[in-house]
C-alpha cells in the first residue's frame, strides 16, 4: 500500500469529519500522520475522511497534481487552496538556540546571508535541521520595519540549504494572498502577501512537522544559489525587494 494511502487510512481512523464534500476545486497539500493538530489542519490541508478507496485516492491526487505548485523555488512549494484567510495573530518563535553569526556559519553547511541593515541582527538562531542547518536572523522593529502581527518583529530572515531540503517549507495561500513570482537582482524569488497564509515545515521523509501550519504576514523568499531566503515582516514588497538586494554572505 503506497505510504500517502497508509496515511490517510490512519488520520480516516482517528477523526471524526462530515460528510464527503465535492472534491473538485479540493486541494490535498500534505497528508501527515495522525497527531496533526485536527481543526485547522483539517481545514486548510483539505484531507478528507473519504479517501479510503483506491479510485477515489487516484482522483485526489489528480485534483493535487493539477492544482499544486502553483510558484515553486528550491526548498519551497507555495499552493493556493480555496479556504478564507486565517487571522494573522501572535505565534512562537521556533528558531533554536541563540547564537552568535561566527557560530551560526560554523554550524551550518552554507554562507550564511546578512541584510545590510544598521547594527546587524538583534539575535542570531541555529538549529540542525534541516540538512545542512538553518539560520534565523531576528531584527526588532524600525522606522522602516514596522511589527508583524505573527511575530512583532520588523524582520525575520531564515535561511536553509534548498538544495538538501527540497520538499521542507511548503506555504498554503488562500485565494485572497498576493503570490506573485519576482526576480532580486537576477535570483528567483516569490512574494506573498496581503492575507496572511499558513506555512509548515516538513520533517524528515515528507511528514509533518510538529511546529506545522503557523500563520505568516508578508514573505519574499529568494533563491540565491544554493540557500534558500525566507523574509517575513508587515513590509510591503518595494521594501522586500530592497532588502533582499543588500544580502551579503557572512564571511568567517
């Protein structure tokens, strides 16, 4: 039995949804095990008791495949659902011990990229996963990087090798989110904003990560080479764009 059908049986045992809905305009974006947090989960993933049957999973997979990766750069798939926008509220910051930027390129397998922004980054995180490291950059808020709703930062970079991780950030956007594909000084690069959207981290081997589906405010993530450059804040894109063309690789 495919590992998506085992799934999906598993999560079909564990809740209780309504009535099978017309599938058609339906879109699967994961199916992860059956600890998924189930009322929102639910809701935006779009994964439904009903597929328990060989043909009727055939059929879905050929909704998901006809409406998936909608932009899509290295490390990343962005995928557009039919659901309202989730309000854009305070989350946790889940971004590892702090550390210092000499200590953070020495943990990670890549450069990492620093804004040109006055006095650096306020805090500097590292976390192992996922191959090859990650590096979060906090700056608190300015003139010019007014507070996110989702994190009261005026600034949250995040860095990953895309490369290594090619299926780890996926962005679930509601019809009602601006995604629009963009260049930053010749790199690729994706801009969603407006309403705000749902993001989840993939753990290892394609499942759901504990810290899945948090709400984010504005995002512009770049692909410079092999590092792929998540920017979240209340910015608007001229301001993105701007930041994202000052990055620069720290240098031990």
């Amino acid at each position: 039995m495919p590992e998506l059908e085992r799934e999906l049986r598993a999560l079909a045992a564990a809740i209780d949804y309504p009535p099978t809905p017309d599938l058609a305009g339906r879109l699967i974006v994961r199916a992860g095990p059956a600890r998924l947090p189930l009322g929102r989960t639910l809701a935006v993933a779009a994964v439904w008791l009903a597929l328990t049957s060989a043909a009727v999973l055939a059929a879905a997979r050929d909704v998901a495949d006809s409406l998936r990766d909608l932009q899509t750069v290295s490390g990343a798939t962005i995928q557009r659902v039919p659901e309202p926008a989730p309000q854009a509220t305070p989350r946790d910051l889940e971004v590892g011990p702090r550390a210092t930027l000499r200590e953070a390129a020495q943990d990670v397998a890549f450069h990492p990229l620093v804004p040109r922004i006055g006095g650096g980054p306020d805090e500097v995180h590292v976390r192992e996963a996922p191959d090859g490291g990650e590096v979060s950059l906090v700056y608190g808020p300015r003139a010019d990087l007014p507070p996110a709703i989702t994190t009261g930062l005026g600034l949250l970079v995040t860095e990953f090798r895309g490369d290594l991780a090619p299926e780890y950030l996926t962005k679930v956007a509601p019809q009602a989110t601006t995604v629009k594909r963009v260049r930053v000084d010749g790199d690729r690069a994706v801009w969603i904003a407006g309403a705000p959207h749902y993001f989840i981290y993939g753990a290892p081997g394609g499942r759901i990560a504990e810290r899945d589906l948090q709400v984010a405010q504005n995002v512009l993530l770049i692909e410079r080479g092999r590092v792929l450059v998540r920017m979240e804040g209340a910015f608007n894109r001229a301001t993105a764009v701007r930041l994202a063309g000052t990055l620069s690789p720290f240098e031990l």
